[in-house]
C-alpha cells in the first residue's frame, strides 16, 4: 500500500514539473487542484 502512495506522488511530481501549474497536472493526472496541491 505505501508503494502505491509514492508511485502517485511521484506521478504528481512529473505532471508538475512537466506542465509548470498545479491547475494543468492536476487536470492531467485527473484530479482536483485542491487535492493535487494537498499532496
């Protein structure tokens, strides 16, 4: 189980860094921008 929580932080780190915004990785990994940020 807590491999899956760091494979989807990981997930979170990518689609940030390869967008440059919280809002477009959050619509990219098919999340809330309040739950992305949260991470």
């Amino acid at each position: 189980m807590e491999r899956d929580m760091d494979i989807e932080a990981l997930r979170s780190y990518l689609a940030f860094s390869e967008t440059g915004s919280f809002t477009r990785a959050a619509k990219q990994i098919n999340r809330t921008q309040s739950a992305f940020s949260a991470r």
